[in-house]
C-alpha cells in the first residue's frame, strides 16, 4: 500500500495534472491518500507535485488512530471501530495492509488524512527527494515523513 502526499499546490498546472489530482482526491495541500499500486500512472503523472511511498502497518495504525476521521467529521474511536466491525486499528491495519479490505471498502470512514505540514518543514518543494527535495517517490521513508507531519502544530503536541 502506498501513501501519497500532495506537497505542492495546482495552480496553473495542466489539465491532465489537475484531474490525476482529483482522481487521487489530493485537494489540498498536506492531505495523505491511501491507494495501491494499481494507480501508479495517475501517480506519476502528478510525480512533480507529490511524494509517495510505501507505509508500514505501524504507521498505518497510528494514522488511523489520530487522523481518521468519518463521515461527519467525527474522529475515529474504538466504538466506531466496533460498528464498522473490528476490535482494534491494529486490526484495520493488517486488514489494509494484507489487501483483505480497501480503504473504499469501509463505508462510513473518509478517504482523505488532513495533515500538519512536517515539523522543522520540507527540504525543497522544488527538487525531487533524491536531490535533497521533497518530491516524488521515497520509498519506506514515507514512514518517517508521517511521524513528523503527526508531531505537527505550533507547541509539538499536535495543537495549534
């Protein structure tokens, strides 16, 4: 499974880069999509204004766990967990990761992460992440890319 962050905005971007966007549902900056390789060309056609990588299970389960949201808003809790069927995130996670069930599969729980943007910031949103950037694909460092777009907020304890 993938993780796919929108690092920069779409202004005067073309068309076909516009829609990719709107197939990811990368609408704003800082948000984190979960797809799987079989969008891998909407990815790379959008390459110039995203990272993405593979995210491990810990950190899937951590994302559910502070950023999962349903529909209305309403943070995703261990109740909610329960009517939708599972007894822990640990258990959605695995569940996501081994491809048992997708993240449109789960009815009520919003595709979308809205995250802080990265404690201490991105490198260069300009230069792609082999060139010490923050662009295109990075692989399992993804992982360590969520840890500190989770840390976020002003204080460090995630409030702003």
């Amino acid at each position: 499974m993938l993780a796919v962050i929108k690092v920069r905005g779409s202004n005067k971007t073309d068309v076909g880069i516009k829609r990719a966007f709107q197939e990811l549902r990368l609408t704003r900056n800082n948000i984190l999509v979960l797809v799987d390789e079989s969008q891998m060309g909407q990815i790379k056609k959008a390459k110039d204004y995203i990272t993405w990588g593979e995210i491990d299970e810990e950190h899937l389960e951590r994302l559910l766990a502070e950023r999962g949201r349903i529909v209305g808003n309403k943070p995703l809790d261990d109740s909610v967990l329960k009517d939708l069927g599972f007894r822990s995130f640990k258990e959605m996670a695995s569940k996501l990761m081994d491809g048992s069930i997708r993240v449109k599969d789960i009815v009520s729980l919003k595709p979308v992460f809205r995250m802080n943007p990265p404690r201490k910031g991105y490198h260069s949103t300009k230069r792609t992440y082999t060139h010490k950037g923050a662009l295109g694909y990075r692989g399992k460092e993804i992982n360590s890319l969520i840890d500190r777009m989770l840390e976020g907020g002003r204080n460090g304890k995630g409030e702003n």
